[in-house]
C-alpha cells in the first residue's frame, strides 16, 4: 500500500494529491504534539496502536483542475443539484441483514439514552458502522472524483496510508482553518432533511425543531468555553442553516487571533473531538462511547486535512465517510442524542447520512480512472 493523499476543498474546481513515497508518515504521539509540525494530518477519534495520529510530509504534490481530470462517464451532480432523482441508482447491498443493524443500534440506544435520562451526560453522540458489498474493481479514485462531482459544498478526500488504510470522506464541518494570524472554526450540529422544492434551495426555510437547536447550543457553547482559554479576540455568527448534499445542519462560525501559534496543537486537543461528535462532558462521554459502542470508529470522528501554521490551514473533521476493504467497504454515520431524542427519528438520521456515502457507491461507468491517468501519462 502507498502514502497519498487527494482532496478537494469546498466549491474549488481544483483538487490536490499529495505523495509520500520515502518511509512512513510519522506518527504524533498526541494531538498536543501538532504544534509547531506541517504535513497532512490524518487523526483518529481516539489514538491508539491500531489508529495512529499520522502526519503525511509529501515528496511530490500536484494541484489540478477537476474538468482536467479523466471524465467520468455519469455525471449525477446536476441530478442532485435540482433535487431530480438518481437515475439507475441503487444502494450498495449489506453483508449483513438490516435488522442485525438495526438491532444493535437500538441495543446501544437504550444503553446511551438511560445515561441521559439519568442525568450523567447532557449529550451524547451515538455512531453505526453499515458494511456494504463493493463491486469487483472498485477503483478508489474513481470514488473520489464522483464525490467531488455530487458534492461540490463539502470537503473530499481520499486517503490511503499503510498505518491507517484506505478511506474516502465527504465532510461539511471545519475543526480549524487558518493562515496563521485569523483562524476559524464552527459548531455544526443538528440535522433535516431536504426533499421536495426544498432541494432546489440552501434549506434557509427550514424551522429547526427544539431538540435540533438545543443539541447545537452544546456544541457553540463547548467552542467559546474552549476559545476562551487561548484568546479574548473571538467573535461568533450565527446560528444559520447550513446544507450538504441533501441534508441541513444549524452553523455557527467562530472567528478568532492566536498571539502565538506554538499553541494551535493544544487548540486542537482541547476542541477535538468536539461535542458535536462525542458528547459533554466530554471526558466521561468519550470513554462511554469507547466502551459501550458495538462498533470501533477508527478514523470516523477524527479530523484530517493540510496544516500549515505559517501559511494556509485547513483540517476537517471525519464525517460522512467509509473505509474501503478489498470486497467491502465499512461507512460510518451518527448523531447527537439528548432526552428529548427517539430511537426512530435517531435512526433514520443515521441512514440519511449513511446515504452520502451509499450515493457515491453507485457503479460507474466507463473504464477506470486510475487506467486512464496511465494511458495520458504513456
């Protein structure tokens, strides 16, 4: 397996790929240590001997149009854009029947929310891993290229790395971006489904329920407490609605100044992972979920993307994404649970994210996209 990297940042026509072809990406022996290191971070929801903190320092890094990329021969992007439906799409078939899923989630539900109702956290965030069957050949970049293509508003990367494997991801929230001196970060929780002419909108007409607005609050109120100790330069906007791919969420954008960026590694560790992943408190719902969830999340809930402290930063975190396996590929979804939560409007949040990814897993068509960057290249 090799050491690269692509991704694509929010509404760029321009894509990146990064490649380490001598040694190892080096492993960060905690999120602290990022301070005053460049590279492309890749982090786990918690780091351990089987998910290590890596940090990709590329040999070679090309940056190219995406209309200069090998074409893919269906293009649904339009599609969804105008909220028509996916022609000839169908979702990957599970490994595994549904009701297993299902079975588990609901076992993990009752566990997590008796927690809340007994008043141990305020919030919680409760994660599934649905395995999906891959069609023979799946081409991994082919993959990336098409979720570049339905999802313009999100970040996409596709990352592979010997410690880590292969994963692809299509994430709307920002962890920390920056140039050095103005840095930003939001609280993005909360979730509604578009359907109908509201596709053909930004969602700004959706009325966000009690339950949705609260489950932000949690996250917007963790981000300033956390800003607080780094700085007395901040500001907040928001909350607004905020859409991707065919789902909203309620945003709030945190602008702020660093005196000195020898701290940004202990921004980090005190912002990830943020409620809007785990849960608050965060210590005891970090450790609930280690223990209790059916399935580890690996690399989902962590973050990732280029750090530059002196020049142009930008890490997201880990959402809306899958690992790929030879045959199988394992996707990730969850959601923020409160008392006022139910196990059916949970779950079917899940699913809604879960189709993110499925969507990208519809067959292409065409020959690969890894052949043909060869023959251009013979």
């Amino acid at each position: 397996m090799s050491n690269f990297v692509l991704y694509r940042l929010p509404h760029s026509d321009r894509y990146v790929r990064l490649v380490q072809h001598s040694g190892h990406p080096e492993m960060v022996t905690g999120v602290a240590d990022l301070s005053g290191k460049s590279g492309f971070v890749f982090a786990p929801f918690v780091e351990n001997k089987e998910c290590p903190l890596l940090l990709l320092h590329p040999d070679e890094r090309e940056e190219e149009r995406l209309t200069d990329s090998p074409a893919i021969a269906v293009d649904p992007c339009q599609a969804i854009q105008k909220g028509q439906p996916l022609r000839n799409e169908h979702k990957a078939a599970p490994l595994q029947a549904s009701e297993t899923e299902y079975g588990d989630y609901a076992i993990d539900y009752a566990n997590f929310h008796a927690h809340l109702e007994d008043g141990e956290f305020q919030k919680i965030v409760l994660a599934r891993r649905s395995r999906v069957a891959l069609a023979p050949g799946t081409d991994a970049e082919a993959l990336f290229f098409r979720a570049c293509r339905l999802y313009p508003r999100l970040f996409i990367a596709l990352v592979e790395m010997e410690d880590a494997g292969t994963w692809l991801m299509a994430t709307p929230e920002v962890l920390l971006e920056g140039d050095g001196m103005e840095w930003h970060t939001m609280a993005l929780a909360g979730t509604m489904r578009l359907e109908g002419e509201a596709l053909k909108t930004e969602g700004e007409f959706t009325t966000w329920s009690a339950k949705n607005i609260q489950e932000q609050r949690y996250v917007a109120t963790y981000i300033t407490q956390c800003l607080e100790q780094f700085t007395d330069t901040f500001r907040e906007e928001g909350p607004r609605t905020m859409r991707a791919a065919d789902l909203v969420h309620l945003r709030s954008d945190f602008f702020f100044t660093l005196s000195d960026d020898r701290y940004l590694g202990d921004v980090l560790n005190r912002l990830h992972p943020t409620p809007a992943v785990c849960g608050l408190p965060k210590a005891a719902t970090q450790a609930f979920i280690l223990a209790n969830e059916h399935a580890p999340r690996r690399y989902y809930s962590g973050f990732l993307g280029p750090l530059n402290p002196h020049e142009e930063t930008h890490l997201f975190v880990s959402l809306r994404c899958m690992e790929l396996h030879q045959d199988h590929a394992d996707l990730y979804a969850g959601g923020g649970l409160i008392t006022d939560s139910r196990l059916a409007s949970e779950w079917q949040e899940t699913e809604n994210k879960l189709g993110t990814m499925r969507r990208v897993l519809v067959p292409l068509q065409g020959p690969s996209l890894v052949a043909a960057r060869r023959r251009n290249a013979e």
